[in-house]
C-alpha cells in the first residue's frame, strides 16, 4: 500500500527521483503542490483503494504519511 501511495504522488512529480519523497515530506511546504493537484491526487488515491476521504480526513493530512495512516485506516491494512 505505502509503495502505491508513493507511486501515485511520484506521479506528479516527474522531475524528482522515486526516493526523494519521503513519508515525512509535507505536500505544501516540502513538495509545493497547489491545491488543485491535492484535490486531484486524493481523488486517484479514492480511486485506487475504494475509499471516501471526507473534508474532515482532507483537514488532517499534511503530510504523505498522513495519507498512508488515513488510507490503512481506511482500508483496514
């Protein structure tokens, strides 16, 4: 699951090496991800586990391995 995660938010950012994003690399401040990519990046990660991330869980996350507890929380994993 952490491996898929990461993969996805890779995804978005072609120009830096796969090892580069590191579980405590925060979205804003480390990654300089806009809103809109956020949005569009939760909205991939629902997809790919069958989850519905609420305003409220959207709120809580700031950091990739926020995203990585939220989705084993989630998905029970």
């Amino acid at each position: 699951m952490e491996e898929t995660i990461l993969q996805i938010i890779n995804d978005y950012y072609e120009d830096m090496e796969p090892g580069q994003i590191k579980l405590s690399s925060r979205f804003y401040e480390d990654l300089d991800i806009s809103s809109m990519e956020f949005f569009s990046l939760v909205t991939e990660i629902e997809q790919e586990f069958g989850i519905r991330v609420s305003d409220r869980d959207l709120q809580k996350i700031s950091t990739v391995g926020d995203v990585v507890r939220m989705v084993a929380e989630k998905t029970g994993k």
